[in-house]
C-alpha cells in the first residue's frame, strides 16, 4: 500500500537537506528572496493582521511579513522540520521580531492554530506526498474570506538554474527511484505544482475560488565563481539527489560530473559568477467569504 504519510521528506528536510541548505543559504536564499519579494510587494498584507507562511525554512519570508504587520501582527512560520524552526525562533529573536512566531507541523496533516487572514508559501508547497490534503488544511485554517499567496516553480525546461545540472547527470549518474532506495528523499520535488491545470483543480477541491497564476521570469547567481556553482549543483535540487541517491556510484563518478558541469557553466558566466534563468508561478486564491 503506498504511504502518503511525509516521514521520509520530513526527515530528509530535517537532516541532510538542512545541512545543505545550511551550506547554501546565501545562494539559495539571494535566488529564492527576487520571487517572493515580487509576490509579497503585491499583498495587500495590513497591519494588525495574522498571516501564516507555510514551509518557513530559515524565516527569511517570515520576518519581512512582520515587518508588514506591525507590532499589534503576527507573522506565523510552520514548519516540519524541527531545525529550521529552531533557527528561525533564534534569528527572529536576534532580530527583535516580537511579533514573528514559528512551530513545528506537517502542513498536509497537523493542526495550523488558525484561523489566519492570509496565508503565504514561497516554494514551501511542493513536497507535500498529498498536496490535496495540504492545501484543504491551509483553507481551513483560514478566516472566511482569507487568501493564500504562494510561489512555486514553473516547468523544469523553463528553470535552467537547476534543471541543465539535472540533465547532465541524469545522463551520467544511475537515477535511483525513491522507492527502491532506504535513504530518505524531499518528496515529490520541486516541480510538482508546476502544471496550472493540475494546481487549480486541486485548489478548488481543497475549498479556494478566484484562482490565478501570474508568472514571473528572473536569472539567479549560482554561484560566485565556479567552485561554488559546481558545489551547489552538485549538492542541491534534482541533480544533487541523484547523485545522493545512487550511493557509491554517485560518489565514484564525482570528478567526472564536476567536470562536466564545469563545461556547461562556462557558458553562463558573468566575470566570476556564474547566473541562469529561473521562472515561477505566483499562485493567489481566497476561501469563500
Ligand atoms: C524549498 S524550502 C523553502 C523554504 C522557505 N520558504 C524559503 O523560501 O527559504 C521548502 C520548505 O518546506 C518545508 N516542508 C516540506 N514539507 C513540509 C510539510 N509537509 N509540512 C511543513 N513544511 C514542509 C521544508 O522543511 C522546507 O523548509
């Protein structure tokens, strides 16, 4: 019988993908922070309200939302992995946020402490085994009437900052299914909410109306000189699992893929740094009023 329960990811967001995600903060979070900023500038998010933003990692989004509500708001961060929420509680605190919170929880299956005025994802939505049951339960956490903004990633073609890497390996590297590996994994990965057909019917189901898609396009640095760009290639997103996954002989054939990619990221160099394309959709909806 399948399992949709999130143990595996959960535990893979709170272990190795931390740790990465740790190693690469500056370049994910400068590449991640252009999409969020553009969906945030267009929420109408006032002061006094209670917003929710759903698979917080570090709080970056978090924080900036607080700074929207003002004193008498509350910026809400869950997450399910308990070390980001541990580094979010302590940087919130650094940064005198008083009124930015965080908790732990699976969003598919645990109780949001709502009801909320507006939820907010940036690309925390997509590694959920059951996305339905995600999105029903951010609905019912919110008040009548409330929305939900979030920012996934478009098609894999359309993201060059990590699908050419992808390529690349995947023709190199044995792909090792998720099922016929023990070793833990993110889930459905980062292009599971990119069909708008697919996302909106789900939407509706979950219980949202005035569904829309607005896409937005912009180069990310990969790196600030090829050293980093390969590392992080070789680390993170599609490409960087499956070499994870294929154990030995993803260790075994790392010289080659390193310089492999070396080849392809010549070609997309500015000076030192290394930059490519990246598209997401800014999803927005609302429950019934
Ligand atoms: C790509 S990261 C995005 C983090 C953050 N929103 C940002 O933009 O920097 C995805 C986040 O979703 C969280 N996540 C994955 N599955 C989740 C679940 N079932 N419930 C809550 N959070 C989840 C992960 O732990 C991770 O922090």
């Amino acid at each position: 019988m399948a399992d949709n329960s999130n143990d595996i990811p959960i535990e893979a967001w709170n272990t190795v993908l931390f740790d990465k995600f740790v190693r690469f903060r500056r370049v994910l979070t400068a590449g991640l922070e252009e999409h969020g900023d553009v969906a945030l500038r267009h929420s109408a998010y006032l002061a006094g309200e209670r917003v929710l933003d759903v698979g917080c990692g570090f709080g970056d989004t978090t924080l900036t939302i607080a700074n929207m509500l003002g004193p008498q708001g509350q910026a809400v961060g869950v997450d399910c992995a308990a070390n980001f929420i541990a580094s979010a509680t302590r940087e919130a605190a650094e940064a005198g946020a008083a009124n930015a919170s965080f908790f732990v929880a699976d969003v598919q299956s645990e109780n949001l402490r709502g009801p909320y005025d507006h939820a907010f994802a940036r690309f925390g939505t997509m590694f959920f085994n059951m996305p339905g049951a995600a999105l029903r339960n951010i609905a019912r956490a919110l008040k009548p009437g409330g929305d939900l903004t979030m920012v996934v990633w478009r098609k894999r073609e359309d993201n060059p900052w990590i699908h050419d890497a992808e390529q690349v390996v995947r023709e190199m590297v044995p792909v090792v299914a998720h099922e016929d590996t023990d070793q833990v994994h993110c889930g459905p990965g980062p292009f599971s909410m990119a069909g708008p057909d697919m996302v909106s019917d789900m939407m509706r189901a979950g219980g949202f109306q005035g569904i829309s898609f607005e896409r937005y396009d912009c180069e990310i640095c990969i790196g600030e000189d090829m050293d980093e760009a390969v590392a992080f290639a070789m680390a993170l997103g599609p490409a960087g699992e499956i070499i994870r996954l294929a154990g030995a002989e993803g260790e075994r054939l790392r010289p080659q893929v390193s310089e492999a990619l070396r080849a392809l990221f010549a070609t997309r160099r500015r000076g030192d740094s290394v930059w490519a394309g990246s598209s997401s959709w800014i999803v927005r909806a609302r429950v019934q009023g």
